[in-house]
C-alpha cells in the first residue's frame, strides 16, 4: 500500500509542477465580456431544455443560453462494487435518503435473456405491446399538458427557488 501511495503522490505533484509552471509564465486565459449580450440564462439539462432555450434565442437573438446537468431531486448515495466509502450524488445542502450499491457486476447469465425462450411466450409479448401502446399516450400527455405536481417542488426547494 505505501508504494501505491508514493506513486500517488508522484503523480500528483507531477501534475501540480505542470500547471504552476504554466501559470508562471502567465499563458492565462483572459476573459471576455459578451460584447452585445442582453441576458446569459443557465438551464438544467432534460428533454425540455433545449426548445425552451431555442424558444428565448428566437425571442431575444442577444441572449445567450446553456445547458448544464443537474440534480434531478433523486439524493442518494452511490457505493462501487469493490469500493470502501459512497459518493455523495446530490447537491451540498441535501442530505441524501437512499444508498445504491453496485453489485455483481462481472456475474455472467447462464442464458441470454433476449434468446430465451421465456422471452418471447405469447402473454409476455401482448404485455409488451400494451404497454408500448398506453406508454405512448401517458407520455404525450405529460409533455402536451403538464402539471404542477409535489415531487418538483422538492427539486425546486433544493435550489432555492
């Protein structure tokens, strides 16, 4: 373990002699103000992001918009298989409520689940294919009409909106 640690370490002060060397011999970025920008906007990314951003752009072509990835309101904790501590997988102020542990991840099956026979009996089939066909309609309908529902304010709380 403790020639682990010293490569470790090399490593690590390999790459902070890099950038302190770089920021030496002052190679830095300058940053820029948008020049003619009436507004910058930062959404979180899901299937709703970019048409509301493309819909601002048309109305405001002045305005810059970004897509971000976010908390989607799941806090939890997330432990690898052979991993000793959990990460954090939430936002700072949320304290997570569930652990999701990674587990047989190098079992093999014995069978293949899309060649099985199991896979393709009649009953499972016609399931299948009705939840396709409500599926769809359950789906246009949450994206035609949406509504205010309590699970988003929690996600809207977390925020601080």
């Amino acid at each position: 373990m403790e020639v682990l640690s010293l490569w470790q370490d090399a490593f690590e002060w390999s790459y902070y002699d890099d950038v302190l060397s770089g920021l030496s011999k002052g190679n830095l970025i300058k940053a820029t103000d948008p020049v003619g920008t009436s507004f910058q906007a930062m959404f979180c990314i899901d299937e709703r992001e970019c048409s509301l951003r493309r819909h601002i752009e048309s109305i405001d072509p002045k305005c810059e918009t970004f897509g971000s990835p976010g908390f989607f309101g799941v806090e939890f904790f997330f432990k690898p298989e052979h991993g000793k501590f959990t990460d954090k997988l939430c936002p700072a102020p949320v304290q997570p409520a569930y652990l999701i542990k990674e587990i047989n991840t190098s079992k093999h099956l014995e069978k293949d689940i899309l060649f099985d026979k199991q896979s393709y009996h009649p009953e499972k089939v016609g399931y299948t294919l009705l939840a396709l066909f409500l599926g769809r309609y359950y789906v246009g309908e949450k994206s035609l009409f949406p509504k205010n529902e309590p699970r988003y304010f929690k996600c809207f709380w977390a925020y601080g909106c």
